[in-house]
C-alpha cells in the first residue's frame, strides 16, 4: 500500500505499518508527522482485523520482505508482543498505543528500552489517572472492566485494583467479553456491578472500542466512568486524562525520526510518555456527569468530545 504524502527516492524509507483494527487516528498521526519533518517513506501495511491467527501468519510468510525494512511500526498490545516475540532480525521497532510497556513485557526499561523496540506509551499511568479522578470527582469504591482474553486489560485492571486498594478504594472487577455469544445476557449482570461502585474503570482494549452499541448500553448517563483512552469517551465513557490517538502518533513518529534519520538505535531512545501535568481532561459533552465534576485543576486543559 502506497500513502499520499510518500515518495519514491534514493532516501525514501521502508517503513511496514501493522495495525490491530485498521487504519486509527494514531497511524494518520503518525504518517502526517513523519512528513513534517522530511521523512520520505513508503508505506506497507497489514491489519490483523484482530486476530493473532491474521497476524502469525502474516509473520511467517513475510518474514524476508519484513526484514528488509527500516523500520516496523505496530499498534496495540497485542500486536507489539507478537512481532517482538517472532523476531525480525535487527530491524527497528517502534510501538504505539501501549498502555504499560513493563507491565506486559515489551520492555524492561522507559529510558533504555529493550528487545529493540521504542514507542509511545498510550496513557498516563494508574496512579495519576485515579489521583487525578479523585481531584475531579471523590470516590469510595470502584468497579473495573475488563476483557479477561485481552492481555493489557486483565494487566490494566490488576493494576488499577492494586493502586486503588493502596488507596483505600473499595475495588470490583467486572470480567467482560463484548463480543462473547452471551454478551447480552452478561450484560444485565454486568449493569448491576457496575452500580453497586462509585465509579467504572474501563480499561483500554481494543474489543470495548469494537463494541460500540453494546457498551453504550452498559455505560448508561448514571454511571460515571473514566478510562485511560480518550477514544472510548467517544464511547460513552464519561471521562478520561491524557492525549488523543493523533497525539500519539506525532509523539511516535518523532522516535522514529530519530532511528530513521539520527541513526539512533531503539535503546538509546526513551520511551515517549505522556507528562500529568500537560495531559488534558476529556469529557464526553452528552453526559450529565460533567456538571458534578470539579474542574479546578484543569482550568486551561478540558476538552468536551
């Protein structure tokens, strides 16, 4: 696939796109940057359409063509994990819209990363987010989300359980499979979780955002939810802290300027993370929510969506 903006040049670079679900705002991000800063590339791209099956087998067949590109840029988790864990000889890694690249084991280090991949953390951590959600809203009790087959939503929701019990939260977890068979049937159950907390975390996963009707019809206007992605407010959650899909993109494709233009090796570029206090709150316009929320803190830093 060949994106407007690339051109066929002594200097033009291979890049290999792979992404989880498509094309998102992360990746238009991503091309758009590059091209600010000069960087003329031809673009490949895979999309898994979710599957680890799609993308092993994308892998294994393409393994010669993948290692003769200068750089491999992946979306997600998921996809990040794969390609590092099947290898592609010492061509550069870059991610994108990794939740906790410790956590799940893409990294061992923010500031020298390892296995020869450097990326864009997705979100702030934990921490901050309920640190901040209690200045914006108190809470007593919290219930989380999460889909038990996504590896950085069942990593997400047993850290936000350890941080908020350090906090003195009472804590729920409420596992979650959208797109199960019997989803609308957990649904119902699901609900009365959810209410029996303060507040809903919904953790970060690919298969929340790919349910769009289903979880609107969790996340009803008496709930008050918050989420580490600025995306699934788009999604009825009602709030979230940190960077559009689009921000992260420019702050990725700024790593990989410096591997594709500065020679720098993956290691010897940090991890890029979001700063607290320069994230933006998020908050989803149709909910009544917004009205309860003390915004003091964010008095130049709110977006309605």
């Amino acid at each position: 696939m060949f994106f407007a903006g690339a051109a066929f040049a002594a200097e033009t670079k291979n890049i290999q796109i792979i992404t989880w679900r498509g094309i998102t705002q992360a990746e238009q991000g991503f091309f758009s940057k590059l091209e600010q800063l000069g960087i003329q590339a031809n673009y490949d791209h895979f999309d898994a359409r979710r599957s680890e099956t799609n993308l092993a087998g994308f892998l294994r067949s393409k393994r010669t063509e993948l290692e003769k590109k200068d750089l491999i840029y992946t979306f997600g988790t998921t996809t990040t994990k794969m390609v590092l864990n099947f290898g592609v000889g010492n061509v550069p890694v870059v991610f994108n819209i990794v939740s906790d690249p410790i956590g799940v084991g893409v990294t061992l280090s923010m500031h020298m990363p390892t296995y020869g991949a450097t990326g864009a953390k997705q979100s702030l951590s934990v921490e901050v987010i309920l640190q901040l959600l209690e200045q914006v809203y108190p809470y007593e009790s919290i219930a989380v989300l999460f889909d038990p087959r996504e590896p950085n939503s069942t990593n997400e929701a047993s850290r936000v359980t350890k941080v908020a019990s350090v906090l003195q939260k009472e804590v729920i977890q409420v596992r979650f499979v959208p797109d199960a068979d019997d989803a609308e049937f957990r649904a119902e159950t699901v609900r009365s979780q959810i209410k029996a907390a303060d507040v809903l975390y919904v953790t970060s996963t690919s298969s929340f955002v790919s349910n769009n009707a289903l979880m609107r019809q969790l996340l009803t206007d008496d709930v008050v939810s918050v989420s580490s992605s600025p995306v699934l407010v788009d999604h009825g959650v009602s709030l979230s802290f940190g960077e559009t899909y689009w921000q992260r993109g420019e702050a990725t494709a700024r790593l990989a300027a410096e591997i594709l233009l500065d020679n720098k090796l993956p290691r010897e570029v940090p991890v890029n993370q979001i700063k607290a206090n320069e994230a933006v709150l998020f908050i989803r316009k149709a909910s009544p929510i917004k009205d309860k929320l003390d915004l003091s803190a964010f008095p130049d830093r709110v977006k309605y969506r």
